[in-house]
C-alpha cells in the first residue's frame, strides 16, 4: 500500500469552478498535512497546511482533514487558469521529520 | 527574503563520473532536507540535517551518495559514481526549525540525467 495516494488525473475543470483534489494516508502517526503546487519545471509551492481535524480556508483555497478517515482534500474555488499546475499532497509526524509525498494530481483548468 | 537556491539547476554526466549538487537555505533555517523525484515516481526523502550534524539520513540510496553541512550552512549532495537509476531531480527543502509545525520551503532543484 502506498504511503500516501492521491489521482494522478489530468483533472479538469471549467474557469470558475470548484476543483477538489483528494489524498488518502496511511500511516495513523502523521500529525501535520501539507499541500504544494508546482507548476512545469518550477519547486514546490506550499500553499495549505493543516494540522486539525476540520476545515482551514485561506482565500480561495480550503483544506479538509478527516484523521479517522486518514483524507485530507483540497478545494479551489473559482478556479482560474493560472490554477492549473500539479497539486503534491504530503505528510509528516509533526516537528521537523522528513515530508512523504504523494505522486500528484494535475489540474487544468479550461477558460 | 531569499529562498531556498540549488546549483546547478541541470547536470548531465555519463555513468560512472562524479556530481555535485549544492543547496542554500533559507538564511537562518536550522533544518535542510534532500528529496529526489524519479520519473513516474513520488518526491522521495533522502536526509535531514540539523545545523552540521545529520538527523535523518534513512533515505539515503546506498553509499554512493555523501551529504555534507560544513558550518551548518549550505549542503553539498555527492554522488560517486553516478549510476543510471540517479537520474532525475533532486530537491533542497529548508526550514526554520523553532516550531512544532514548522514549514519546508522547497529550492527549484536540480536536474541530473546520467548518461
């Protein structure tokens, strides 16, 4: 079983839409979540973390953490073009241990 | 505020020759990783240094590979002698290491292809 799992996609969505990304994890010790966007050929971007169960927006962006159900998902709200990147989901056990990455979703998002 | 820098950002080498990757944190950041992402795969871990000294070091390859942190500075990522399978690129994170949920901040990378 993969550590962390998330759709490769491409998933693609209308300009002004709502995109969802999904993750799932598996190891029950990950304390902190973590959401990057990396466009072609550039570095990771972190764009959300979460560290409760719940729901943490920031301005279009609202992360979702569900630990019994060990998913943590991303939504984008009106979508743009410039959205459109791999969104890398990754967890860790807190402090300062060694990020685990799932393989990345890409989004697309048509105007 | 400078980000996290990574030299350089290509290196195409033939099997067998020696490369050296270097990263540049964040200034002030204690703690440096070094991930690698080959194709069609996960961003993978490879270490963890804290200051000088190597915190973590379970993903590293085999013994081919050396990570160094003189003075707790910048990072050098050795590679001798390059195989086929290094191919791919290889990422510096920093962070700043005074918090429980400290944040990494990922260089641009750089990309090896042994040949």
């Amino acid at each position: 079983q993969k550590e962390v799992e998330q759709n490769s996609g491409p998933l693609s969505v209308p300009e002004g839409a709502i995109a969802s990304l999904n993750c799932t994890y598996s190891d029950r010790g990950s304390q902190s979540f973590f959401w990057y966007r990396q466009y072609s050929g550039k570095s990771p971007e972190l764009i959300m973390s979460i560290y409760s169960n719940g729901d943490k927006e920031d301005g279009r962006f609202t992360a979702q953490l569900n630990k019994a159900s060990q998913y943590v998902s991303l939504l984008i709200r009106d979508s743009q073009p410039s959205d459109s990147a791999t969104y890398l989901c990754a967890v860790n056990r807190g402090g300062n241990t060694p990020l685990v990455f799932g393989k990345g979703t890409r989004l697309s998002v048509i105007a | 505020e400078a980000g996290v820098t990574q030299f350089p950002s290509h290196s195409v080498i033939e099997k067998g020759q020696t490369v050296t990757l270097r990263c540049d944190p964040i200034s002030g950041h204690d703690n440096l990783y070094w991930y690698r992402r080959v194709m069609g795969k996960e961003i993978k871990f490879l270490l963890h240094f804290v200051k000088e000294s190597k915190q973590d070091e379970s993903g590293m390859p085999n013994n081919r590979f050396l990570a160094e942190r003189t003075g707790g500075t910048y990072s050098t990522l050795k590679v001798q002698p390059a195989e086929l399978e290094d191919s791919g690129v290889y990422f510096c994170a920093s962070s700043q290491g005074a918090r429980w949920n400290d944040e990494q901040f990922f260089g641009p990378g750089t990309r090896l292809t042994v040949l």
